[in-house]
C-alpha cells in the first residue's frame, strides 16, 4: 500500500469548490464528477491518485444517490435499461478496484487523460446528415423488425426545453453490456463512475435521448460506486477529512446539477461534457508526464 504523503494544511475550500464543481456538473452531465475531483486532488493538492480515485468514489455516491431521486422522481430515469446495465457494471467495478491496486500513479494518470481525448471526441455535437425518404422508410422498417426483441426496454420522458413528451427506442443492448462491463472496470480503476463511458454508449450507440441517458447513467453510478468505494475503503485509500468537506458540498451541488440539467437544451449539455473532458484530459496527461510538478 501507498505511503500517504499529504499537506497537513488541506485547502478546505479547494476540496469544497471541487465538491460543488462536481456536483453540479457531474449530475448535469451523468458523469459523477470525478472528473473533476480527481484532478483537482492530484493536481492542486498533491495527493496520490489512488487516494483521490478513493475520495471520488466516496464522493460520487453520494452525487449519484443525490441525482437519481431527482430524476426518478421527474420521471426521466429508464429503470429497466438500468437495472439491465448494472448487471455487467458491478462485476466490472469489482475488477476495477483490485486492479487498481498493482497499477502505477503514472500509468493510472496516462489512462485517464487518453480515455477522455476519446470520450471527448465522440461526444462533440455534429451535424447529422438528412436521409432521403425512401431511405428513411428502409431505415425504420428494418429498425423496428430488429428492435422488437427489446421492446420493453423503450422509454419515454416530458422534456420542458422543448415543452413535449420525447418516446424513444433502446436499441443494441447486447454493445451496452459489453461496454458497460468495461465501464464499471474503469469507474473503480480511475475514480470516475463510469459515466464518461455510459453517456456516449447510450446516446450514441444505444440511441436513448441524451437527458433519459444522464438520468440513467446518474443510476448506474450509484451502483458502480459504490462496489469501487468499498474496495477502497477496505483497502485504506479513504481519508476521512479529505472526503467529509467533498460529499456536503457535491451533496449541494448535485440537487443544483439535477434541476438545472432538466431545463437545459441538450446541445448545451453536449458541449459541456465536451469542453470539461478535454480540459481534464490534457492536464491528467500532462501531470503524468511530469509537466505539471
């Protein structure tokens, strides 16, 4: 186990504002917020990544939790491709976390700064190409004749951004279980949910409306963290006074979050998503390349 090297002068408002920070975004975004957390404890306060991947787990538990009763309770949650997904996350966060353990903070650091270069990629806005009509009309008829198996997992929502009832289909579950195996993996490895994994999986590949795919995800973090947290705790990575200023704070800052995403136009949440996981990224790389000290 790691040496812990600490400040005892923990800044207590760096440690809230990063909660908040978290909070907020991570619950507008379905991504827990350790992207946020986890840089920030590496990179301003100097900690060893396997303590702050520790402490963000701690403290998306309590984002997600915070989150889902918010969106269930708004009726934009799909509990079935939920309870479906959680399946492969938890065995993977399980792995995760043991895994976590025998990697290097140089090797952990790379990881995280080259997976959000990709996410960030795949989840910037684009323009979708119009189909002709009768391409269209193909399009739906084989849709549908390959959809009917998983029906039941469809959902719907009212989204008040563009004051209407959005009905959607859940397409290739079969892609979502696979991956979110591999997301509940990197939820325990990195200390960030999962959910930088499951939003792009559902919105791009599963084809769920983006704010029913935060409102899941927000769900599927709940599970996945705490499987992770446990682990770490157990493992001696949880430091008491760093995470008890972190969860009041994303605690606030997740209720805040949870609204905010129900009014916000999606294409603004895209964005979001896209400009903090770059950011993110390229100071993670940086730091394990000894760039930033």
């Amino acid at each position: 186990m790691l040496a812990l090297t600490m400040p005892a002068d923990v800044n207590i408002w760096i440690l809230g504002g990063a909660g908040f920070a978290a909070g907020l975004l991570g619950s507008m975004l379905g991504i827990g917020g350790g992207f946020i957390i986890v840089p920030v404890l590496t990179l301003a306060l100097g900690l060893p990544i396997q303590y702050a991947i520790g402490s963000s787990l701690i403290s998306i538990v309590i984002n997600a939790c915070t989150a889902t009763s918010v969106y269930i309770r708004l009726h934009m949650t799909n509990l079935q491709l939920g309870l479906l997904l959680s399946c492969a996350l938890v065995p993977g966060a399980v792995a995760g976390a043991f895994l976590a353990a025998s990697l290097s903070s140089p090797v952990l650091t790379t990881i995280f700064g080259l997976l959000m270069v990709y996410v960030a990629y795949l989840m910037m806005p684009k323009k979708h190409r119009r189909l002709a009509p009768e391409q269209a009309e193909a399009s739906k008829k084989v849709s549908e004749k390959d959809h009917a198996p998983h029906a039941w997992l469809d959902g719907c929502y009212y989204d008040p951004a563009v004051n209407r009832e959005i009905d959607y289909q859940v397409h290739r579950p079969v892609t979502g279980l696979v991956t979110s195996f591999f997301a509940g993996v990197l939820s325990s490895l990195l200390g960030i949910g999962g959910g930088i994994v499951n939003v792009p999986v559902m919105n791009r590949f599963m084809k769920v409306p983006l704010k029913a795919t935060i409102a899941t995800s927000a769900l599927l973090l709940a599970f996945t963290t705490m499987t992770g947290a446990i682990i770490y705790i157990f493992n001696g990575y949880v430091v008491p006074y760093i995470v008890a200023p972190l969860i009041i704070c994303v605690f606030l800052g997740a209720r805040l979050g949870a609204a905010l995403a129900h009014r916000s136009r999606s294409v603004l949440l895209m964005w979001l998503f896209t400009f903090f996981m770059a950011v993110t990224a390229v100071l993670m790389i940086l730091k394990a390349l000894n760039l930033l000290g």
